[in-house]
C-alpha cells in the first residue's frame, strides 16, 4: 500500500480515492480527484496552475534545494528488511519532518518580509500626500494662536517684575 | 498468387440466369419511355442506348469470368496437375474458350445492329431492330448453358480445395490403403481426418499443419495407391502421385508390418520399388507401423531383411505404431531435420545466398586472458543428473527402485493446504531471506502521517540524518533563525494608523461619488437642495478635519432662509395685530412642497404623488420627464428563440 502524489497538484492520494490514467506510452498518471483529472484533460500545465504544488515550487514560492528534501524519495533499489534499521529509520522520520518544517517556515517567513517593508513605504508616501483627508491644515490653528496670546502675555509679565525690581 | 484466388472466384450463373440477370438490368438502367412523335435520331439513340447497353454488360461479366478462373499455365505446376487429373485440361480449356468466342459473337452482335440502327426511319422499325440484337445475343448465351454449368461446378470444387504452398516446409505419407497414414496424420497435426476400416476412406489431399523448431509445416495425407501400372490409375490414386511428383517434400512411406490392410509385405515392397523415381531428391523415410499388433521381434525372417536392405541403402526405418504413440516423435523430428538440412543447402546452392550471407556475420568474443569461463549450470541440476543416469542404469537392470526421486522432492503448497483443511493460512513471508530470521513474520508499518516509511529506507539515512543535525545546530547558533522582525515604534504605528485612515476615506468618497454618478435623479432647484445641508453638518465635518468650531463665531454660519421665515412669521402675526400694512422685504417665498397645501393629511398626499411620478423615472434611469431615450431597441433575449409551446405572434 502506497500514498501516491497526484500527477497535477502533488497532493498525497490515499488508497481508495482518486483515478489512474494509463497513457498508450505507459506512463501512468495519478489523480487525486475529478478537478485534477478534468484539468489534466483540458491540457492544463500545472506548472501555470496557481494552486499546483508545481506552480509554487517553480516560481519560488517554497523551499526547493534543501538537504532536508532529499529524504523522502522513491528508490528502486530494494532494501532488506531489517527490524533495528525499520525502528530507528520510523524514529528519524519525525526529527526530519521537524527540521524540514521549520526550514520551511523560515523561507516563507523571509519571503514575505520584503512586503512589509513595501507596506510601511506606501504608508508613509500616502500620509505625505493625502493628509489632508483627515486633518486639515486649519486644524489646531486656534488653540495655536491661543497660546501665542498666552505666550506673548507671560513675557510682559517678566517685564512688570523687572520693572518692579 | 493463384493460391488463395480459388475461393475468391465469383459464382458463375446459369445460363437462364444471366441472360435474366443481363435484361433485367437493361430494363432498369436505361430510360423506358419513347413515343413516336420524338425526332428519330432521339428514337435512334434511345434504342441503340439500349443494345451497346446489353452488350456491354454481357463483355464485363464474361471477361471476369475469363480472368478470375486461373490459367493453367500461370499457376504452379503442382496446381496444374492437379486440376488436369480432377477437372480434365482439355474440357477446361475448351470452356474457357467457348466463353471467350460467345464473347466476341455479342460484340459483333453489338456492333452490327448499332450500324443497322442509322437506317431505322420510325420508332417501330428501331424497336425491331433492338429486339433482334437482343435476341441474338440471348440465344449465344442459350447455347452457352453446358459450359456454364461445368464452369460452376469447377469453380465449387476449386474452392473447396485445400491450400497447399508448394513452397513451404512439408511432410508427404504415402503408402497402400489402409495403413495407417491417417492416424499418423491425427497424431501430428490436428487435422481430424477420417480413420476406418475400410479401403480409400481418405478420397483427396488432407492437409495438417504442426509446429517444429518455432516453424510452421505442412503434413500432407494422401489417399491410398494401389499397386498397378501408371494408366490403369483411377483419379484418386492420381491426386497422390500428382503431390508426390510436384512437391518438393519429406516422404514418409508407411508400410503394415502386420498386413492387416489385406496387403503382404511383397506387395508393398513392390510398390516401393515402383513409385522410387518419384522420390528422387527427396529425404526417404520408412514408417513401419502397426508394431502394436505385430512387434519387430516377431517378424519373420525375411521380412527383417527387407529393412535391413533398407536401411543398408541408407534409408532409414521408424517402428512405429500410431495407436501407442510409440517412435512417432522420432520419426518426425528426423524427417524435419533431413527437410530442413536438404533446403538449407539447396538455398547455399542458389543465388539469393550472397545476398544474405553478406549481411550474416558471427562474431566471437576473443580471449583477452587466460582464464577459462566454462557455462554456469547450477549444484542442483548436475545432482539431479547424476541422480537421473544411476536411477537410468538401475531401472536397465531393476525396473522399480524409483523411490529416491519422490522423497527429494518438495511439498507443494497445494499439499499443504489439503492437509490442513481450515487452519491453512497463506504465508509468503515464510519464504523471506533474512539476517534474522525471527523477523520474517513482523508486520511492517506502510505509512505516517502522509508519508511512505518505505521512501525514507536507504542505508545512507542514518549518516545523512546526523549530517543535517550538525547543520542545523550551526544555523541556530549562528542566529539564521532568529525573528528579525522590527516592532513599529511610535511614530511608525502613528504613521500607520493616519494611513489606515486615509485609505478608508478615500473609499467613502469612491463609493459616494459612484451612487452620485450612477442614477441621475432629477434635480431640485438649488434653494431647496441647499436647504438640506445644515450648519450643524459643517460642524461635524470641519471637527473631524480637526478644526474646532465650538464658539460664539458660528453666528455667520447661520442660513439666510431661516431668518426670513422668521421675519415673514412675524410680518404676519404683526400684520393682523395691528391691520398696518408694511413694505415687504422681500416677498413672501414659500418652498414649493409647502405653497397651496392645506394640512398635513393633503401634504401627506401630495408627498405620496410627488413620489409615484418620480417612479417611472428613477426605475428606468431617466434624466427626466422628457427623456425618452432608448438604449437598445430590439433585445435579443425578448426577440429570439423559439417557443415550448405556444405561438410566437407578438413579442
């Protein structure tokens, strides 16, 4: 029993769903369901599918050379069966999704920084231009003037006590 | 090639028939109808339409008569003598002859009556005319009726022929009747031929084909001969010698050793000697068979010497019986090999040799050292061949002690599963080759978490994994995964909030300015209009600019229209209070939804109507009453299509 990946999007198909396709080259394509299937009859390349697995990984949208990756793949050279290498081979397999996780996580994680920064760049630019919208340049002029009076008063003040002095 | 033409000929007719078929067909395929007030030369050409159209007919079916039956002299020879000795070559070709004449006697035919039909000078002298090209013509096929019907009985004997390739690889049993080649036939190939007591069960050529060497063969059963001089030979014994002296073939003469066929030895060693010149060049060989009933050992004397002689002339014999099976096998595979071996060099001898063995090369490897590289044969087959030649040598001499070879063998999983019944289980893992072979019945888990564990198996993983673990320590330490994220101070949050902010103004007055744009309403007169914006408005949106105007300086702000109301409401209480009358400042406006009306339930109405007439326009999108413009004058959804049920008379 294997869990196969569907020929358009890469996503795993697990026994008893999806359909096989058996070309007269006898490559045979998975599918995981009739949207895969339909669009594989439709002649669509995954690779300009936005949602594909295929998309993402060509145009650098996920991790792709990764020592990490290397792991996980179809060999065809037959090992022997081994319970110690079985064992410590089910136990390596969790500490490897783990460190590729995380590998992951960091790539989106830096992949996406370059848009914050774009973010706060157009922040400031719209604030420079449109101001205006929210806050007029009367705003506050009042009170400005306001204390200008008060300013100008406390100094006559100072003067009436040197005077006084 | 001929070979296969002899079922494809096509059914000849009766002469009743054809001439049937031919009218017929003139009737229906040329036009039918003339009158005598036609011009004559259309009389004419209607008339002789109909001859050259009877005659033309009557020329193709009997050229395809002519060339579909095979010229004796284009087919092989094998197939010539053998229709001479069945059909007769002289009946044949003097029918094929007396077709061809009647032939040319309808286009003569033909072609007078066209001539005669230019002296035709009325419809009735035209018709006369064809009538008697027609009967001609009809009365040559008339007296065509014998040959026609011989030529139809050829034809479904020709086809019923069996199809023999001169060419190909063959086997050829001839011999007295009734000994046995029949059966031999039954047992090589799996032609069913008919097997009895009696003398010339088999009455024509029966063909079989079998397998050898991955090549296909031809085993030819003939009937029996009989043993007298070549004239006094009857058709059937004729259809034997034709095969035996055409075909270039392995000839298995079969002799009874039992002369239960009615037929001695002598008598058959007599015909041998009689009918040798037709096996010259051929690879010879004697099948004595029927030693069932009568073995090598009880023959007598003589007759031991008759095959001694033979196999001193360097003929060899078979003892054979087609009843046992016994010495068939043998004698085939020799007979195939000597054909076989005698058409190779018979090919080496010809000139198409060259050509291939110009393209055949045989290559060896060279030596390139000292060592010898004997073929692999593995432990176990050289024990079971030693095994094989003691147990040979023992059963020579004691015939029995073959139970060493049982015992070695295994016990099948068949066995098993019939000796325990219900607690069989199948159990392929059993079989598993390991280093410990206490794990052979683990259960292997297949799959985690999406993944297959069988991917991950490689003897490498362990090293790899450990190399990865060391990187990833370097990178946690060298700090590639710490969060470098810049928290916002507080401008940069002020900045963002403003930001924020702008945006969503920015989409109000989007979204206004389309509802603005969108349906154009008819417009009030500006007073009116005006009268909705109120000063407390301005406030509100000049506070949320951030200008302040909670002070006394709002008094300006204040609209004209209220003032005057207030003056006009006073003129009038004054007005009637005094009974003076004043110069007007201004005169009396009133808005228009207030002139004329005289209490709120009239005023109600009045707004109810105002309403309903602005429906029409507001609905279609009019600028106004007057607006009559019509964007599309013929929908094609309310003008097409056909109705379910109904008439489509208006739209």
């Amino acid at each position: 029993m294997r869990v196969e990946t569907c020929s358009f999007c890469s996503s795993p198909v697990y026994p008893g769903h999806g359909m096989n396709f058996v070309r007269n080259d006898c490559k045979v394509f998975r599918f995981c369901r009739g949207k895969c299937h339909k669009a594989f009859k439709k002649k669509r390349n995954p690779r300009k599918v936005k949602w594909t697995k295929a998309y993402r990984r060509s145009h650098g949208k996920e991790l792709t050379n990764d020592a990490s990756l290397e792991f996980e793949k179809k060999r065809n050279n037959p090992v022997k069966y081994d319970r110690e290498t079985w064992q410590k081979t089910v136990h390596a397999i969790r500490r490897i999704e783990e460190i590729k996780t995380k590998r992951h996580n960091h790539f989106i994680m830096n992949r996406l920084k370059v848009g914050k920064k774009v973010e706060t760049e157009a922040d400031i630019r719209e604030v420079k231009q449109n101001i205006n919208l929210i806050k007029s340049p009367a705003a506050g002029l009042l009170q400005k003037r306001q204390e200008e009076e008060l300013v100008e008063v406390l100094p006559e003040d100072d003067q009436e006590m040197e005077n006084v002095e | 090639m001929s070979l296969y033409n002899f079922k494809k000929i096509t059914v000849v007719p009766t002469s009743k028939e054809f001439i049937d078929i031919t009218l017929s067909k003139t009737q229906r395929k040329t036009p039918t109808v003339v009158h005598k007030n036609y011009h004559i030369s259309r009389i004419r050409s209607f008339y002789n339409r109909k001859v050259k159209f009877t005659q033309q007919n009557y020329h193709d079916r009997l050229s395809t008569i002519l060339t579909e039956f095979p010229k004796l002299e284009d087919v092989h020879p094998f197939y010539a003598d053998l229709m001479n000795v069945l059909y007769d070559k002289d009946h044949y070709k003097l029918a094929l002859g007396q077709i061809n004449t009647a032939k040319h006697l309808i286009d003569n035919v033909g072609r007078d009556y066209t001539r005669l039909m230019k002296y035709g000078d009325s419809l009735y002298r035209c018709k006369m005319l064809k009538r008697a090209a027609l009967g001609r013509m009809c009365t040559i096929m008339k007296r065509q009726k014998q040959t026609l019907e011989y030529l139809e009985e050829v034809r479904q004997h020709m086809s019923r022929l069996p199809s023999i390739d001169p060419n190909t690889r063959t086997l050829l049993i001839s011999g007295f009747p009734n000994v046995g080649k029949s059966s031999f036939i039954n047992k090589l190939t799996r032609a069913e031929v008919e097997v009895q007591p009696y003398a010339f069960t088999t009455k024509s050529l029966f063909v079989g084909h079998m397998d050898y060497r991955y090549l296909r063969w031809q085993v030819i059963d003939t009937p029996g001969i009989l043993d007298h001089p070549l004239e006094d030979r009857n058709t059937i014994e004729m259809l034997s010698i034709t095969a035996l002296a055409h075909l270039r073939a392995a000839v298995v003469y079969v002799m009874d050793v039992s002369e239960q066929c009615g037929e001695s030895m002598e008598s058959q060693i007599s015909l041998f000697n009689n009918i040798k010149p037709l096996f010259l060049n051929k690879p010879l060989f004697i099948m004595a068979n029927k030693t069932d009933i009568v073995s090598k050992e009880e023959l007598s004397e003589e007759n031991r010497k008759i095959f001694e002689n033979f196999e001193n002339e360097g003929i060899s014999v078979f003892w054979t019986s087609t009843v046992t099976g016994e010495g068939i096998m043998e004698l085939r595979q020799a007979a195939c090999d000597k054909l076989l071996l005698d058409r190779v060099e018979a090919k080496m001898r010809g000139k198409k040799v060259t050509g291939v063995l110009n393209r055949l090369r045989v290559a060896t490897p060279i030596q390139r050292d000292e060592k010898v590289r004997p073929p692999c044969i593995p432990e176990a087959v050289l024990k079971k061949r030693a095994a094989m030649a003691t147990t040979a040598n023992a059963s020579l001499s004691d015939i029995g002690s073959m139970t060493m070879e049982t015992d070695e063998r295994k016990k099948t999983e068949r066995e098993l599963e019939l000796e325990m019944d219900d607690e069989y289980v199948l159990d392929l893992q059993k079989w598993w080759d390991l280093k410990n072979p206490d794990e052979k019945h683990d259960t292997l888990p297949e799959v985690w978490e999406g993944h297959n564990i069988s991917d991950y198996i490689d003897p490498g993983i362990f090293k790899r994994l450990e190399d990865l673990e060391k990187e990833e320590g370097l990178r946690e330490e060298a700090g590639y995964y710490e969060d470098e994220r810049e928290s916002d101070d507080e401008e940069m949050k002020e900045i963002r909030q403003m930001a924020a902010k702008i945006r969503e103004k920015k989409a109000l007055r989007l979204q206004e300015s389309h509802l603005r744009r969108k349906v154009k309403k008819p417009k009030l007169p500006g007073i009116v209009a005006n009268k909705k914006k109120t000063p407390g408005e301005m406030v509100d949106k000049l506070g949320e600019l951030g200008i302040d105007l909670s002070e006394q300086r709002q008094a300006h702000f204040r609209s004209r229209s209220k003032t005057r109301q207030i003056l006009g409401k006073r003129k009038r209480s004054m007005s009637m209070d005094v009974g003076e009358s004043r110069s007007r400042v201004r005169s009396q406006s009133r808005s228009r939804n207030e002139s004329g009306v005289r209490d709120v339930a009239m005023q109600q109405k009045a707004r109810k109507l105002e309403k309903i007439s602005q429906r029409k326009m507001i609905r279609f999108g009019k600028a106004g009453e007057s607006d009559r413009h019509i964007p599309t004058e013929r929908p094609k959804h309310l003008n097409t299509g056909k109705r379910g049920v109904g008439k489509t008379q208006r739209r």
